[in-house]
C-alpha cells in the first residue's frame, strides 16, 4: 500500500506568508516612490511634505507592542484578515485625494492595517511553525516582500503613465482586499497546535522534542522572557541603537531613490524599474540570511549586511552615479533583504519565543522613530540643498557605527524577581 506524500503544514504557512508580504509589503513598502514624481506635479507639494506621510506611517510602529499583544491574544489570523481589510480600504481611498491632510490621514489608516498584516504577525507565524529551519523558513516568507517590490514598483510606475495616480492607488486597494482576505482565512492557522502536529512536522514527542532542543534555547525556554524583562536589559537597547540607525537610511533610500534617479536624468518608469531590480535582488539577501543564520552567528551575519548597506548607499554619492548603479542593485539590494530577515532572528537569539510578539513589537516601536523620521529628513534636506548626498553621508556613518555596535550586544540574563 503507498503512502499519499504530504507536505509539513508549514510551508504552506511560508507560501501564504511570501504572498501576503509580496502584495501588502510590495505596495505599502516600495510603490511610495512611484506616485513621489506624479504627486510633486499634481498638488506642488515639497519633498518634505509628501515624505511626511512615511513618517506618519512610521510612527505606528510605536504601538508594535500593542499589536505584539493582539497576536499573542487573538493570534495572528485575526489580526491579519483586519489589517488586509483596512489597508486595502485606506489604498482605494487614496485614489480620491484632495488635500494633504486627507492624503496623511488615508496613509495613517494604510499604516495600522500594514502593521497588523506584516512583520509582527507574519514573523511570529514563521516561528511558531518551525523550529530546526527557522532561519530558512524566515528567508523565504521575507522573500516575498522582494518580490513585491521587484514587481509592484515598476508595476505601479506602468499604471500611473496609463491610467494615472488616482486609479492606480485604487486598484492597489482592490487587489489586497480580494487577494489577502480570503487567502488567509482559509490557509492560515495560527500554530501547530491546531491541526495536531509539531514544528517542523516533527515526528518526535514533546519529551524528544526538548531533548533534542540546544542548551541555550532550552534555558530561554525556562526563563520565560516578557517585554518587561526584556525592556531591563543593556542588550534590548543596544539593538534599539544598532537597527534605528541602520533602518533610517533603509527607509530613506526606499523613500527617495526613484525620485533621486528622476533627478539623474531618467523617466519614472525607468527609475521604477531600477529599483524594484534591487529590491528583487534583496530576494537573495532574504534567502541567503536566513540560511547563513542557521550556521553563523548571527552577528557575524549582521555585520556582513550593515556593511553591504554602507556601500550601497556609497555608491550613490560616488562620481558617475549611473555607471555604478548595477552594482548599486546589486549591493544595495543584498543588504535591504538581509536586513529585513535579521532582526526577528536576533530576536529569537536572545530572547527565545515565549514573547516573541510582544518583544519584537517593542523592539519596533522604537526603531520605527528612525524608519519614520530618514525619509522626512532626506526630503528636508533635499528641498533646503536641492542634493541628496549629505543625507546619504549621514547614512553611510551611521551604518558603519552599527556594524561596530552589533559586536558589543551579549546574551542577556533574566534577572531573578
């Protein structure tokens, strides 16, 4: 008698996870740049002005440990399906607007729906339903959002030439309401748990299962970090001070770098196209993170990525810009999907998995001050020096001191209460 093959549960998990980071992620991470030009023209609104509304987007991220909680109370399905729902709406609503106010509002409503479908609950999912593997599953799922920005930038760049902003905003909300919505709810579970199986489709008992789990995550494990715990610590600040300042020129060339080829002499569909090539090349930075973190400490592993960024961003001030952007898309979009794969495995490094949700929502809260503020800053800078490069300098240094800073973070202790 043959056996039916079954796949682990959890790679579909994975693939729902790339999905849902590829759309909502693609369109609310990447296409910003895409609409920067058009919207210039439309309202001659400042630089500054229009990169306010990342900012406001960023300043969600400070309600990450609240959402950090929902998950862990209501679990990540839940807080998915509202967050599509929401996210969607707020896209459509853009295609209607009229004032700059009603354009931060529409991005405010965009950003809590982001919040409650991306990292937190997508990552917590991921770590959840793997445990030998994680490091790979993670690469994968977070290569999604590559593959958005690879695909949903210059796509939105296409749209706006043919059909205009408006209705590009509109289809973009469409699109992650009646994708996102029912794919979730019928694939997504929240852990293994409920449908009777183990991590990794494991086999073993739970006994064996803890038997074969390394020391130090077993001790994590006993420890039981919260939030709280985590907040008493030097190592929870120090990766605060290390991912902000890496993640403010992250945002910023994100933000700015299609507008900053615009300024470079090409059209926007071109720029559009340029950046989602590195945002698809961050597809291998993404995988290859996630693979090397498996076997590498994963300091070693942030080093190599916050140094990749330094020189992305060096080749953007270099003399003779468009003769070094390959290797900008190359360099640049290693780095930025690295990037984005590393943090939740430093988190689940030092503070295991009981809290992971509510610790990696506080992590963000305060890193999201640097992801909302570099794209502001940038654009002050712009409109007050009509040059990017004093922003990007600004950028290089400080990712350089990151890659320093990442070597002083230790394992914490749980101090006993």
């Amino acid at each position: 008698m043959t056996r039916t093959f079954r796949p682990f549960y959890g790679w579909w998990i994975v693939a729902v996870s790339a999905i849902t980071l590829l759309l909502a992620g693609g369109i609310g991470y990447y296409t910003f740049g895409a609409f920067f030009t058009p919207l210039v023209e439309e309202f001659e609104w400042t630089r500054a002005q229009i990169s306010l509304s990342l900012s406001i987007m960023g300043l969600i991220g400070l309600a990450g440990p609240l959402f950090g909680m929902w998950v862990g109370r209501y679990g990540a399905r839940r807080i998915m399906i509202l967050g599509a729902l929401l996210m969607g709406l707020s896209f459509a609503c853009l295609g209607f607007t009229f004032s700059i106010h009603y354009f931060y509002a529409m991005y405010f409503v965009a950003a809590v729906g982001q919040m409650a479908i991306l990292h937190i609950p997508v990552l917590t999912l991921v770590s959840q339903w793997f445990e030998k593997r994680r490091g790979l599953a993670t690469g994968i799922a977070v290569a999604g959002l590559g593959l958005g920005g690879m695909i949903m930038l210059p796509l939105s760049a296409y749209l706006i030439s043919v059909l205009g902003w408006q209705w590009t905003y509109r289809i973009l909300g469409i699109a992650i309401c009646s994708v996102l919505v029912p794919l979730i709810t019928l694939v997504i579970r929240n852990s293994p748990r409920d449908i009777g199986v183990l991590p990794d489709g494991d086999k073993h008992t739970a006994v064996e299962s803890h038997r074969r789990t390394p020391p130090c995550e077993r001790d994590m494990q006993i420890q039981r970090w919260t939030l709280s715990s985590a907040l008493r610590t030097s190592t929870f600040w120090l990766l605060v001070v290390t991912f902000t300042m890496v993640f403010t020129g992250t945002s910023s060339v994100i933000a700015h770098a299609v507008p900053f080829f615009v300024g470079q002499g090409f059209s926007n569909q071109v720029a559009s196209t340029t950046v989602g090539a590195a945002v698809g090349v961050s597809i291998l930075g993404r995988i290859g993170t996630g693979y090397l973190s498996d076997r590498v400490p994963v300091r070693y592993v942030s080093a190599l990525f916050f140094m990749l960024q330094a020189g992305g961003l060096l080749l953007l001030i270099a003399p003779g810009t468009q003769a070094s952007i390959p290797a900008f898309i190359v360099i640049f979009g290693l780095a930025m999907g690295g990037l984005f794969v590393l943090e939740p495995l430093v988190i689940r490094e030092y503070f295991g998995l009981d809290s992971f949700p509510s610790i990696y929502g506080g992590l963000w809260a305060f890193e999201t001050l640097g992801w909302g503020a570099g794209p502001y800053i940038t654009g002050y800078i712009f409109d007050k020096t009509g040059s990017y490069n004093t922003a990007f300098v600004a950028f290089i240094f400080a990712t350089l001191l990151a890659t320093v800073l990442v070597f002083l973070v230790r394992r914490p202790r749980l101090s006993a209460t």
